[in-house]
C-alpha cells in the first residue's frame, strides 16, 4: 500500500515544489531586468545598445565614403583610358 501513495503527489509536496519554482523564476527574474538595463537602458552610462547603434551609424558613413571613393577612381580609370584609345586612334588614323 505503501507503493500505491508514493505514485501520486500529496498537496504538501505540490507546495514545496511550487515555492521552490517561484524562487527560481524571482531569481531568474532579476537577472533578466539586470541584463535588459545593460543592453536597452541608458543609465548614467550609455548602454550596449546606444553603443552598437552607434558603431553601425559609423560603418555605414565609411562605407558610403568608401563607396564615394570608389566610384570617382572607377569613373576616373575608364576616363583616362577613353582617352588614351582615343589618342592611339588619332595618332594611328594620322600616321
């Protein structure tokens, strides 16, 4: 008979088991609100997020002047060599 109650789960046990769950999840909780303050929140120093944001903000500008750079040397490369075909082309229609 002893077997047959050690199957089910008295009403004692079920608390025990409940309040131990609360504490868990009042300790989980508050590590969660410590880690959301560090990432979201500006608190007296700037948080991870403003921080990442702002690395972003920064390689997007260097990827735009890049891109700027690039571009002019690109147009400026088949611009010089528009006009050294086309001087080869004149010296050679001259000669």
């Amino acid at each position: 008979m002893a077997e047959a109650t050690s199957k089910y789960v008295t009403l004692d046990a079920c608390g025990r088991t409940s309040e131990m769950m609360m504490e868990k999840q009042q300790e989980l909780l508050v590590k969660l609100e410590s880690i959301e303050k560090r990432l979201f929140r500006d608190n007296g120093s700037v948080s991870m997020q403003t921080r990442l944001d702002r690395h972003d903000q920064a390689l997007r500008l260097l990827l735009w002047v890049t891109g700027i750079i690039g571009g002019t040397l690109l147009v400026g490369f088949a611009g010089g060599v528009a006009l050294l075909i086309r001087e080869a082309v004149l010296r050679g229609a001259a000669a």
